[in-house]
C-alpha cells in the first residue's frame, strides 16, 4: 500500500478533504464563538475599519488568518466587526483545514502512505486556531519534486 499510483493516493486525500469540508461546513454558525475565534474576529473587525495590523509578539500570532480573512469578510458583505459572523470568521480556517489535508498527499511518498492518511484523517476534525499554523507548517515541509 506504501506505492499507492499517484493518481490513486491524490483521490484517496482529495476524498478525505471533502470529508473534512463535510464535516466541517454544515452549521459553522450554530455554536458559540471561543476565545481565539472571538480575538480572530475582533482583529479581523479592526482591519475591516481601515486600522493597521499591530504584531504583538507576547499576546497574538502572526497576520496571515486575519489578512486572508479580510477578503473574505468583504466579499460577503462585511464592513465592521458587527457585521461579522460566526460563518464569516470561520470559513477561511475550515479552508485551510482542508487545504492542509492535500498537503499530506504531497509528503505521502516519504512518510508513508498509511502515515500520511491517519494524520489527513485525524486533520478532518476541525482544532479551532491550529489550521493556519498546520496549513504553513505541512506547506514549509512538502517536498516539492513532483509525485
């Protein structure tokens, strides 16, 4: 199973990313925000206002959620952060979720084909604030010769 074809291994993890996606998308707006979607979506209302981003080494991470966030906010029709929503803050983090499982299709050759699955599995359920953080992580490691 180690020598899966490449087309077959790419249609095993595109699977397992739209099962994420599923599992992920349905009622994204139904549950309370938590601290991080809550800091996510007031820094996202602050940068819908026209203020600047502000690195705070001590106390946030890095700018990319937020500035990936700002166009989508906009697109759907926010302008400030009332006009935020559970759906709006977490749409950009459920995407990289799923982005992130196709990243380990791309490592599979040198970790293994079963390695690889069960960490793109265990990825399907959703770790509030980590998809971002795995996304450029999985990214910086991916070998990039082509499979």
């Amino acid at each position: 199973m180690a020598n899966l074809p490449p087309k077959l291994r790419w249609a095993v993890f595109i699977g397992i990313a739209l099962l994420a996606l599923a599992v992920r998308l349905p009622r994204l707006g139904e549950r309370p925000m938590h601290t991080d979607e809550a800091v996510n979506a007031y820094i996202t209302g602050q940068l819908l206002a026209g203020d600047k981003y502000h690195y705070d080494p001590q106390d946030r991470h890095g700018p990319a959620l937020y500035l990936a966030a700002l166009p989508v906010a906009r697109s759907m029709g926010a302008r400030n952060f009332p006009e935020l929503s559970e759906v709006i803050v977490r749409l950009v983090p459920v995407v990289w979720g799923a982005l992130t499982i196709l990243l380990f299709a791309a490592v599979a050759t040198q970790s293994g084909f079963l390695t690889a699955a069960s960490a793109a599995l265990v990825n399907a359920k959703p770790y509030p604030g980590a998809a971002t953080a795995a996304a450029f992580t999985r990214g910086s490691c991916a070998n990039t010769r082509p499979i």
